[in-house]
C-alpha cells in the first residue's frame, strides 16, 4: 500500500506542478517540456506524470537527438565544427546546439541547427534571438533557471518551448492516503 500511494504522491504532485507551468504560459503558443532530471527508474513514470499535467516530453534519453553542448564546441573548435561533425557523421539526426550568447545563436543557425537551447538567457536576449531566428525552420528552447514568477514573461518572447528541470526533480509530493471503510 505503502509503495503504491508513493508512486501515486510522487507523479500527482508532478502533474500538479506541471499544470501550473501549463496554465502560466496558457494562450501563449510556447510548450512547457521536462528534462532529462528524472529518478532513475522512475523516468517513463515520470515523463507520463509530465504529460498528464499538460506539459511535453522532451527527450527520453540521449538517442534521440544529438546535443551540441560547451564541452562539444570546445573539442572541435565552433559551433560551427560541432554541428558539421554530427552532420557528417549522422546526416538525418536532428541537431541541438546549446546558446548562452547571441553570437553561438548566430554560429548555430548559419551551421545549420534544428533547434537551439537559449541557456540563461534574459528576456530580452531570447526576444533578440527569435528575431534572429525569424522565419527560419528552428525551435527554440527557453532553459536554465527559469521560474514558474517568470514563465508567462518567458514565453511572451516569442520562444517555443521553456524546459523545467524542476518539473520531476524539484516537484513537491501530493499528500494521499488509502482509508478503508467498512461495508
């Protein structure tokens, strides 16, 4: 009993949260997404809590895109190299470069990004970066401290989606319990 209702705690007080990002950024065109920050064991559980909520999945693990990260970008040079490496080595794997400045959100668009992660961006850098962007075939991805104080405010910059780490490692439990009756 004990172990069912901590399941049940754990993805309602997920999907609970999840709403609250939801219903923030409601009418805005942008999708509040999960990150990979999941219990381990729990993750498909989790992500299904996620949805539940109203929220999206953005990625179940690292096959299912290839991530461009800092790391990555020192080790070939650019942003530019990085991409061209995944490109010549998986030419249909969707790319995602990770931005922290306008000038890597400049790099990844001429090198051809699917999708970037506007990382600890101010609101009127991710405005920058979607004029940048425009009308181009890329999304673009909110990340890295946001608060749900500032969701609404993050979404009316025209971005895409906004990726919450603390959907499944920060949400707080819902409180259930199983009493029996008799009869």
């Amino acid at each position: 009993e004990r172990s069912a209702l901590n399941i049940a705690s754990r993805a309602s007080g997920i999907a609970t949260h999840t709403r609250a990002w939801a219903d923030a950024v409601a009418g805005t065109g942008a999708v509040v997404l999960d990150t990979r920050k999941t219990t381990p064991g729990l993750r498909p559980l989790e992500k299904y809590a996620v949805r539940c909520g109203g929220g999206s999945n953005k990625r179940m693990g690292l096959y299912d895109v290839a991530m461009v990260k800092d790391n990555h970008v020192a080790a070939a040079g650019s942003v530019a190299a990085a991409v061209r490496l995944v490109r010549e080595r998986a030419p249909r794997v969707t790319v995602q470069v990770e931005c922290d400045t306008l000038e890597q959100v400049r790099e990844a668009v001429d090198a051809g990004a699917d999708f970037l992660l506007l990382d600890n961006m101010t609101t009127d850098q991710l405005r920058q970066a979607v004029a940048l962007v425009g009308d181009l075939d890329v999304d673009l991805e909110a990340t890295g401290g946001l608060t749900l104080d500032v969701a609404r405010e993050v979404a009316d910059t025209g971005v895409d989606y906004l990726s919450v780490g603390a959907l499944t490692h920060s949400s707080p439990i819902l409180d259930l319990a199983l009493d029996l009756r008799e009869g």
